[in-house]
C-alpha cells in the first residue's frame, strides 16, 4: 500500500506538471527544463508522502526486502490476493476452512511486512523470534484449516494442547495487529479479555474460565471468526483488490482534473477540486489518512499558493478525505460489515447513504466558499484548467465503477462477483491510453498492493471479534444497554451523545472497520431499544467512528493534512471538525428522522427533509465562518446557528422556528451591512 501511494503521489505530481507545461507552451530546451522540474516535484512529492504515512499511518511502517528475498515476499502476498479472489468466486469448501486459512495467510504477510518496532526498517532483515512467531502463529490457524472437520464434531470436549494452540493462534492475531493497526484498538480488546476472565465468567476456576475463553474465540464463529472475519474475506479483500487495479488505471489524476474543470475557475477553486476530488478518490482508497496524503500532496500546495491559510489547506483535505468512506459506492469495508449485520442487501446501504453523503461535502463546500468569498480568494487561472474535451475523452476510466454499481445495485451477480468483474474491466479500460495501461508488471504490483492492503483490515476484524466475543460470551453488553438506558432516563438525546463520546473515543487511532464493529455491537443495540431503527442506530455509530479521525486530540487525517500543508497539527484538527461539522448534526437527523435515509418515507417527507436539513447546514456553516456577503455580526451568528439546529430537527414547528430565524438574522445582516457602508461613506 505504501508503494501504491507513492506511485499514485506521482502520478498526480507529474500530471500537474504536466498541465502546467502544456499551459506555458514552449519548446526545444524550455520542455527539457519543465520536464525535469516535473521529474524533481514528483520525487519530492513521493518523498513527502513517504514521509507522512510513515508518521501518521503505522501500516505504512514496513520491513525493507529487495532482492531475491524481496521477490520471494511479493509472491507470498500475489499468491494471497490471487487465493481470496478464487476463494470467494469458486470455493465450496467448509467456511471453517477458508476463514482460517485466510487468517494463516494474514499471519504470515503480517510478520513478513511489519517490524517488530516502527522503526526497524534493516533491509532484508528479520529477527528469529519473529521467524518463530510467525510459524507458531500460521500454524496454529493452519492446525484449525486441516482439522476443521474433526473440531467441529467434537463438540465443547476440547484437550489441553488444543486450548495451547488456540491461545497461540490468539496472541499472533493481536500481535500482528499491534503493528500494523496500533496501540489503541489493542488496549480495548486487553481490557475485555481481561473482564472476561476476571470478572464476566462464572466457573469457579481460573483454568476453566481461560479453556472455556479459548475454545469460545478461537473455535467457534462467536469470536475471531465472526462476521467481520468473514465479510472481510468474503468481500473486503476482493473490493481492496480492486480498488488498486483501479487506481492504476490513472483515475485519481481523472479525479483532480475533473473536479478542476468543474469547480477551479470559481473562488476559491483549489479548496472546492479538494473537496470533490477527496470525495471520488477517497470513494476508492477507503483510508482518510492514505486520501489525505495521497491527493493532498497536489491539493494543499495549491490551496496555498492562492490565499488559504496552511491550517485551512490541511483541514480542508482532511475533511474531505475523511468523508470519501461515506461517499457511496464503496463506502470503505464497514459498510460491507453494516450490510451484513443489518441483513440487508450491499445496495440498500449505498442508497441510503447518499443524502447524508451530499450534506456532508456540501457543508464543508459552503465553508470553504465563504472562506473565499471572506478572504478574496481567487480561482485557477483558466490557462490552467483542462479542457473539457479532454476530460469527456476520458470518461471511460468512469467503466468499471458503473457497471460494479449497476451490478451490484441491480442485484444482477453477488458482490464479490461483481468487484472481480470490475477488476477484468478496469485492466480492459486501462488499454486505451499507453501511460496508464495496466501492463504484467502493473498487474501484480496491483495484486501486491491489494494483498498488503488486506492485512490492516483484516486484523482489525480479527480483534474485533474477540472484542464483540468477549461481551456476548460474559452478557457485558445487556448491562451496558441497561445501564445506558437508565442513565438516559428514556431521552434519547441523551443516549446519542453517550452513544457519541463512546464512538469517538473508540475511533481514535483505531481503524473505521474495527470502531464500527465494536458500536454495533455494543451501543447500536442501545439506539435501537430506545425506539431508533436499527439501520439508523447502525449509521450512527458509523459516521462518528469515522469522524474521529479529524477530531482533536488524535486526528490523524488532519494531522497528515497539517504535515504536508506546514501547518500547527492540533489548529489544522479543530478547523477540520469545524468543516465537517455536518458529521456531527447528520446522524442526529437520521435517528430522528430517518426520511434522510428514505426509512419510512414518502418522495414528499423525503424532499421535506433533504431541503430543510441542507438550508440548516448552510446557515450553521455561514455561522461557524462568520461571512454571508459580508462578515457577521456575532450576534447575527448566534441567530443563524440557532435557526440552522432547528432546521435539522425534524418537525413543522422547529422547520417554521428555523426558517424564521435565518431569514430574520439575513434581514439583520443586510441592515448592519447597508448601516456600515454609510458609515464609510460619511467618513
């Protein structure tokens, strides 16, 4: 993954440098000079997104193999990717067997990529205790794959060496997800394990409770080979798979000049191409940091150079990076787990999701327009947006992310089908122009990145489910429900704000995937008592485990924006939040009403509730910036905040309330501002 987005960094650097050779015109040794200025901006903008990842991205941290050993690795990950594609298309094996083989598979690249230590970068250097860990640790899910049917019919009578093998199996998993995940999600899952055996189960021996803790995580579908487990090697794999084939076909760099020929000419131009080319590129690469610094390497220096303030460059970028994982149609992989909780088809999730999706980069669209419009912030020169014909002439990278949302929304084959046909597409669209065919090369580098892209997630989910396992088998969850319930005293505004909290400080520095699972299983439940509907409760916790990655204190995305952009990290996070404060009213909107997510709702409702959310976002954005033709007066601000909240409450009284306000604070505002003028002019 790290070497896919230096690539895609570079590709970008050189595609805007090449624009901005192509606007200068010139020939002989003035091309010569350009080209090797373009050559220099590429290296430096790869180095630059080297750089970051490894700070703020711990997956990004990887052991250095070149060489025959290095060969050997990349077959080893090849193999994999190659072996979950066939898995999910053909495989009619016991799902016992494919769920531990993949997790074999995951245990091995993970000791291979990942040092012991983040800065343990020797080449071709691994540890004999790794070596040692890593053939324990496959080999005890391997032991599981080639005596799956054998432990199924056993039933609950398990020996002492099968209990030691399972324990292995355990800490392998949480070791691997140590390195490449972190700390933080590491910590939780220590912290149930821990109440499980100390507290939370009921036999009288300690030796008992850890037999009984093993066999329940390691050897049933109640713990690491859970749900998401199995989406993740089901359809996860096969959409990151995807998702890299795609980026090499040179779709990112579409992206950038597609949203500069739509909105680069306007004020503020660089700031809105971020907004909306963060949006489609994060629609593929599911990661807010790796968006962040991938399409910020090109973004936020021109944001810059144009008037934007370091802080606002970084926080714009990590904003919109961020929000690509709710941007349908893929969404990142917790949306494959939401499908699967909610028992709902993959389409359904995608439909839903677009209005909140369209507020959510709106409101960061109006702040970043009214920053212009505040600042006198100007567009791209036009000599320097791309043509319109030659963005129609490539249109048909758009291919492969059509048919897979036809496919897939249509219900025409099963997701995993559906991304493997995507794939075949995207090496066909790739042929029509030579720098972005995908050629053998390109096509396991590919492969490879898909594989390396797995491990993260997969991990993550592993540890989920020992999570989500720990609660169920000790009946934790039912007393967090009760408890949270009583405490809330039947307000469910109060249950939402725990509920939250909760996501949010989960969520930092733990993967989206990881958060989601732990919220679903935990506090969604409590949503849904509460009379919430559970595809709701699930958008909730959703969108605040994934916005915890631009809220202070550990905002990783925004720190990545604040590193390429030279910014203060923790001002670049706050401006971040402000920005996307959409996040943080929409899922309140959604669980009171849920016409947002066209739960139980007519057309009418459903009009009713996009138009009167939208205008609420507006004003609060106009409010949070303090411009509407013309800076604000705070007491202006306060109106329009207050009428906006209103507004995004459902109901006729607080949409009459919300209207009435905003209209009477404009009116204010206009009065102040004509006042001012005379003012001037009397002076």
């Amino acid at each position: 993954m790290e070497e896919e987005r230096k690539n895609t960094s570079a590709d970008l650097s050189r595609g805007e440098a090449g624009r901005s050779g192509d606007a200068k015109g010139g020939a002989g040794q003035s091309e010569d000079v350009q080209s090797e200025a373009g050559q220099s901006e590429a290296s430096q903008a790869a180095a630059d997104v080297e750089a970051v990842m490894k700070k703020y991205d711990r997956e990004s941290n990887q052991r250095v193999w070149t060489g025959v050993p290095g060969k050997a690795v990349r077959c080893i990950i090849v193999a994999f990717s190659i072996w979950c594609i066939y898995v999910t298309l053909f495989a009619t094996f016991l799902e016992e067997i494919r769920l531990t083989s993949f997790l074999a598979f995951v245990i091995v690249m993970g000791f291979l990529i990942f040092p012991a230590r983040k800065n343990d970068l020797r080449p071709n250097y691994m540890p004999w205790y790794d070596v040692v860990m890593m053939i324990a640790g496959a080999g005890a899910f391997l032991y599981f794959t080639f005596s799956a049917n054998q432990i199924i019919q056993q039933g609950t009578k398990f020996q002492t060496y099968q209990i030691v093998i399972g324990a292995i199996g355990i800490l392998a998993l949480m070791e691997i997800t140590r390195r490449c995940v972190g700390l933080p999600i590491l910590i939780v899952a220590l912290f149930f394990i821990v109440y499980a055996l100390g507290f939370g189960l009921t036999n009288p021996s300690f030796a008992g409770r850890v037999r009984y803790f093993v066999r329940n995580i390691f050897y049933t579908k109640e713990g690491i080979f859970s749900t998401p487990v199995n989406v993740c090697s089901k359809y996860i794999v096969v959409f990151i798979i995807f998702g890299a084939f795609l980026e090499r076909t040179g779709i990112s760099a579409f992206f950038i000049d597609l949203a500069n020929g739509i909105a680069g000419k306007y004020a503020g131009g660089p700031a809105k191409v971020s907004v909306i080319s963060s949006a489609l590129c994060g629609m593929v690469s599911g990661s807010s940091v790796g968006n962040t610094v991938t399409t910020g390497s090109v973004t936020i220096p021109m944001m810059k150079k144009t008037g934007y303030r370091p802080e606002f460059a970084g926080a714009v970028e990590a904003a919109s990076s961020t929000g690509g994982q709710i941007m349908p149609p893929i969404m990142g992989a917790a949306a494959f787990l939401m499908a699967d909780f909610l028992g709902v088809p993959y389409s359904d999730i995608i439909g839903r999701a677009v209005l909140p999706a369209i507020l959510y980069f709106a409101g960061i669209f109006i702040s970043v327009h009214l920053e212009a419009k505040k600042n006198h912030i100007a567009g791209i020169p036009q000599d320097r947006i791309p043509k319109f014909r030659s963005l129609v002439r490539d249109l048909y990278l758009l291919i492969p992310l059509v048919m897979l949302v036809v496919w897939v929304s249509g219900n025409y084959m099963t997701m995993q089908r559906a991304a493997s046909f995507a794939i075949v597409l995207a090496i066909i669209v790739s042929l029509f122009k030579r720098e972005n065919r995908i050629t053998p090369t390109k096509f396991f580098d590919a492969l490879e990145a898909g594989g390396r892209g797995t491990i993260t997630v997969a991990a993550a989910c592993g540890v989920a489910g020992v999570i989500s396992g720990s609660i169920t088998m000790t009946g934790l969850a039912n007393e967090m429900i009760n408890a949270i319930v009583s405490v809330s005293g039947q307000h469910l505004i109060i249950a939402l704000v725990l509920t939250m909290l909760c996501s949010i400080v989960l969520g930092m520095g733990v993967p989206t995937t990881a958060t989601y699972c732990i919220m679903a299983a935990t506090c969604a439940p409590i949503l849904i008592r509460m009379g919430v509907p559970a595809i709701a409760a699930h958008f909730f916790v959703f969108y605040f485990g994934i916005v915890s990655d631009i809220t202070p204190p550990v905002a990783l995305a925004a720190y990545a924006g604040a590193a390429i952009a030279k910014a203060n990290p923790m001002k670049t996070a706050f401006i971040a939040s402000k920005l996307a404060i959409a996040a943080f009213i929409v899922p309140y909107v959604i669980c009171y009403n849920p016409a947002l997510i066209l739960v139980d709702a007519g057309a009418g409702e459903i009009a009713q509730a996009a138009v009167t959310a939208f205008v609420g976002i507006f004003a609060v954005a106009a409010a949070l910036e303090g411009y509407l033709r013309g800076r604000m007066n705070p007491a202006v601000r306060i109106i329009f905040a207050a009428g906006g909240l209103l507004l995004v409450v459902p109901g006729l009284v607080t949409d009459l309330g919300g209207f009435a306000l905003i209209i009477g604070g404009y009116l204010i505002q206009r009065i102040l501002r004509r006042t001012h003028r005379c003012e001037n002019v009397e002076k």
